[in-house]
C-alpha cells in the first residue's frame, strides 16, 4: 500500500514537472512570437516611408520635367 502511494506521488510528480516544462516551452514560444510580430510591423512601418520617400523623389522629378 505504502509503494503504491509513492508510486503515486512519483507519478504526480513527473506529470506536474511535464506540465511546468510545457508551460516554459509555451511561455518561451509566445517570447518569440511576438518578437517576429514585432519585428515585421517595424520593417511594414520601414517600407511604408521607404514607399512615401520614393514618391516625393519622384513627384518632384516629374515636377521638374514638367518645367523644364
């Protein structure tokens, strides 16, 4: 009886630290996932001025032709 209740234990144990451990892996996984997320809105927000900078050059080249 006393080996089956710390069969149990142990059991519990090793559940409750495969459980922790998931939770580390997941929490880690989230880390990461925002940090992309992050990281492709700042290159989106880049090549949106990137974009707006290119159509003044070339609004103003136009422009230019245009008088000349």
């Amino acid at each position: 009886m006393l080996l089956c209740f710390f069969q149990t234990q142990r059991q519990n144990e090793q559940f409750l630290l495969q459980k922790e451990s998931i939770q580390n892996n997941r929490d880690i996984f989230e880390k990461q996932l925002k940090k992309i997320e992050l990281d492709y809105l700042m290159k989106q927000d880049f090549i949106f001025v990137i974009e707006a900078q290119l159509k003044v050059i070339i609004n103003n080249h136009t422009n230019h032709e245009k008088l000349t």
